[in-house]
C-alpha cells in the first residue's frame, strides 16, 4: 500500500511513482484514443420500457446539493488545517503525477470549493486537490489517525483534528483526485457548464439552446450545466412540466423560463433540506436517490402532483423517470422513433459523461 507523508512509512517518490504510472497511462489513454474508442468503452445499451428489477440505488451520485453539503462539512473541519499526511491505498483514485501527492504534506488548506460534481481542496503554494466521488465515492470524518477501513478505503487525509477517509464501496474503481498547481491547471479540470444556481436567464438559456439536445441529456452534461445528475434532472422535470426527450431547440422563452426556475427551486430545495437533515454531523449515508423525491426511483408510484404512475425510460445503466400527465400529455415514450432519439442523444453512463472534461476533448 503505497503511503505518503511525514511519517516515513514509504518514501514520497514512490508514491508518486506508483500513482503517476497509473494516472499517466489512464491520461495517455484518453488523449491519444479516438473517440470512438473512447465512446465504445460505455457500451451502450439499448432503451426499453420493460419493468425489470429494481434498480440499485445506495449509490447515485453526489449531485449538486449532496456536494454542497460535503462542502459545507468539510469547510467546518479541514479549512485552516495542515494535512500532516496523505495515505492512498486505491492506485487508481490518483490521476496526476506532477506535482506529486506528497507536496501537499505540511500545507494548510486555504479553503474547500467546488467544480460541478468535484470538490476542490484548495491548499497553501497554489495546490488544488480535486475529487471526484462519481457513483460510490464518499467521504468519513474520523478521529486522527483512523486506521483506514476493511476493502473500501481508497485513501485518506490526516489533519490534527481527524482524518478524512475516502471510501469507495465499489468493485469499479472510479472515484478520481487530482492534484494540480495553479488556477490554470485547475481551469483545465472544469467541464465549462454554467453554474445553474448563479447564472441568470440569458446565460442559462444559452447554455441550453448551443446545441440541440434532448433536456435530459442537456441537464445532466456537465459541459452545459454543472452539478446535475441522473436524479435531480427527474426532479426538475417534474416540477417543470417538461418531457426528458424534448428537444431543446424547440422549447418556447415561457418553457425555458419555467425550466430555468425549477432547476434553481428544486436544487436548493434539495440543498436546504439536506442541511437541515445533517445537522452539524459530517453527512453520512450521501446519496443523490432520497425516499422523499417526487419522481426520481418512483417507477410505478403514484405523482404526488397529479396521482398518475411514474413511468421510467431504461436505457444502459440509467433510469429516467417522468410522469405521463404532467410532463408529456399523457403519452408514454416508448416507440421507435424513441429509441432512435435516444441511442443518438441521451446520457448512456454517468462514467462516460462524466469523462468529459473540456469542450476541447469531448
Ligand atoms: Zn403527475
């Protein structure tokens, strides 16, 4: 297990060697790959209305209001303090090489941020650690020195007042840090969306109509807008009136306006009562799926607004789900000319847009 830090247990170069072997090869990969190669690795499934098994939902990844709260959390304990040392088990979690890991021994952190779904550890001589959770990553505060626990650790930060683990309860290692020097280099890892809860109307519109895409597809790709996912994009929908598959080249100012107001009401929504549910307790049990959404994993469910049953569109690895009534006139999506829609223009994983890192690169 390779171990950085003050305490000498490895020595620095190796870490940096040992993960730098592992980040190099996965950023040579993805810049020297065509993008079809990069795209087959998704594999896309096909779309299909067939009810199936319940989909797995501990784990949906952290959203907008679920990364604000870790912010929020982590602001309370870490800003201030030194990382006395950094311990990564997970050889895949680290993606950069230079500066090494170890660099951020002895620094303090200046302050905790965000890029969309990332968080950003911003620490003394410009460093910026940057996490990515993706759909299992989570943090725990523990006391210092925790031991780093069972198959799930993937790394940990030691600071004088506890120590932050990350965990990963996931056999796909996807949870992902880097560690950058710099505002340009940190510029490199934002995906460009527009900040839904700080644009304003003009902004979002644009972000919105560049290209023509379906709405669930343009919600959820960070390169449009930052820090929505698969389930509070469900969520804005409903409280829109707007079917996932409309595109939005069509859409009128007065639905564009409806759908700019529910992102912001729904996203801080979500934000203020997550907060009210944690408390000043560091968040445990984070999950974008909550019992208490509307639409979101209610598939065959009443519509707490209109009482019809939630439908759900299954394509690949996802769940969309909408209610007929209030978001698509009654219609259920379900025929060919939607499965031909969607194959060319929705989400196919949450990995694969994910990815995306730049506009350059997509
Ligand atoms: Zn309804």
């Amino acid at each position: 297990m390779p171990v950085a830090g003050a305490d000498q247990d490895v020595s620095p170069w190796r870490v940096a060697a040992t993960a730098g072997w592992f980040g190099a090869r996965r950023a040579l990969f993805y810049a020297a790959a065509p993008r079809a190669i990069r795209r087959s690795a998704a594999r896309p499934g096909t779309p299909s209305l067939a009810p199936g098994r319940p989909r797995h939902r501990s784990f949906a990844m952290p959203e907008l209001p679920e990364v604000r709260l870790y912010v929020n959390a982590l602001d309370a304990r870490i800003t201030g303090q030194p990382i006395e040392r950094v311990r990564l088990r997970s050889p895949s979690l680290l993606k950069t090489f230079d500066p090494p890991v170890s660099e951020l021994v002895g620094k303090r952190v200046r302050a905790i941020g965000r890029i969309g779904k990332r968080i950003v550890l911003h620490v003394d001589d410009d460093l910026h650690a940057v996490i990515h959770l993706m759909i299992a990553g989570r943090f725990q505060w523990r006391d210092v020195g925790a031991p780093l626990p069972g198959k799930r650790a993937a790394g940990a930060l030691d600071f004088p007042n506890g120590t932050l683990i990350l965990t990963e309860a996931s056999t796909k290692k996807r949870m992902s840090m880097w560690v950058v020097r710099g505002d340009e280099a940190l510029r490199g890892l934002d995906p460009g969306g527009v900040e839904p809860l700080e644009v304003n109307f003009q902004g979002f519109r644009a972000a919105l109509v560049r290209e023509n895409r379906t709405l669930k597809r343009a919600l959820t790709d960070p390169r449009i807008l930052s820090g929505i996912g698969n389930a509070h994009s469900d969520e804005i929908l409903l409280a829109a009136g707007l079917s996932p598959v409309r595109l939005t080249s069509r859409l009128s100012t007065g639905e564009l306006r409806r759908l700019y107001e529910a992102t912001r009401t729904s996203l801080r929504e979500w934000t203020e009562r997550l907060r009210a549910e944690a408390g000043g307790d560091f968040p445990k049990k984070v999950t974008a799926f909550h019992p208490a959404m509307a639409v979101h994993g209610k598939f065959g469910k009443p519509c707490p607004r209109c009482g019809a049953p939630i439908q759900r569109i299954v394509y690949a690895s996802r769940e969309t789900n909408y209610c007929p009534e209030c978001q698509t006139g009654g219609r259920l999506l379900a025929d060919r000319a939607l499965s031909r829609l969607l194959r060319r223009d929705w989400p196919r994983t949450l990995e694969e847009l994910e990815a995306i890192r730049t506009p350059d690169t997509a």
